[in-house]
C-alpha cells in the first residue's frame, strides 16, 4: 500500500502499490490499470469544523433527484448509499467526515462486476479517516 497526501487538503488516501492516482484541483481519482474494473474518486471540500452537519440528510439530498429509491446507511463518521442504475451501472455514493474536510466518493462499475473491487474499495475509501 502507499499512502497519497491531497494538495491543499487535510486528506490522506491508502490504495494499493499498483493503483494510480491523479489531483486535479478538489478532485482526486484513482483505479487498477491492470485488472481493474471501475473509478473511484474523490472530492474534498474544506468546511468549518464547528459547523454540525447530517451526513445521511446531505447525501440524500445530493442524490435525491438522480435515484427514486435510496437507501442511506450511517456508521460513524460517514453516510453512503449503492444503487444500480437504469443502464445498469453500480454506483457507491459515500459522504465522509474527517475535523474540517468533508469528502463526496464515488465509485462506479458494471453491475456483473461489483464484487470484484468491492473490499479494495470499501479499503481505501475508509483509510480517509482512520
């Protein structure tokens, strides 16, 4: 595993050695070349870590509009959802918190594929905040 730092960003990701990883300004994306079979990104928002927020009401309300039935789960420090779309897409939609950063994930792949990645994703996408 190796550990990746966003620039101007209090946001630290573990992915595997062979993963690649591209910033572009708040967005950070990374994926298996070799035997991957979806994207996973991030996008880091810096917010007043004072401010008290529902993470389950905010992905919702993000997503409400793009899906008529969802189903919010909540641990901890985050709010996500899987859906599968009309074109039979698989989608993860997580909202995290860690102090001041508020990070939106997504990760998306052919539904005939989703256990492929599965524990890899849900992996690297909690090593935001530990």
């Amino acid at each position: 595993m190796k550990s990746f730092k966003a620039e101007n960003y209090d946001f630290i990701l573990n992915i595997p050695d062979d993963w690649v990883i591209t910033q572009e300004k708040n967005i950070v994306s990374t994926y298996d070349t070799d035997h991957g079979v979806g994207v996973l990104q991030f996008s880091i928002y810096n917010i007043d870590e004072s401010k008290d927020l529902s993470l389950s009401d905010e992905l919702e309300e993000h997503l409400k509009n793009k899906y008529d039935d969802l189903k919010i789960s909540l641990e901890n420090n985050f709010a996500y959802c899987k859906v599968v779309d009309k074109n039979e897409i698989y989608w993860e939609y997580w909202l995290l918190r860690k102090k001041a950063t508020l990070v939106f994930v997504t990760y998306n792949c052919a539904n005939t594929d989703i256990e492929i990645e599965n524990d890899m994703v849900r992996n690297i996408i909690l090593s935001v905040i530990q």
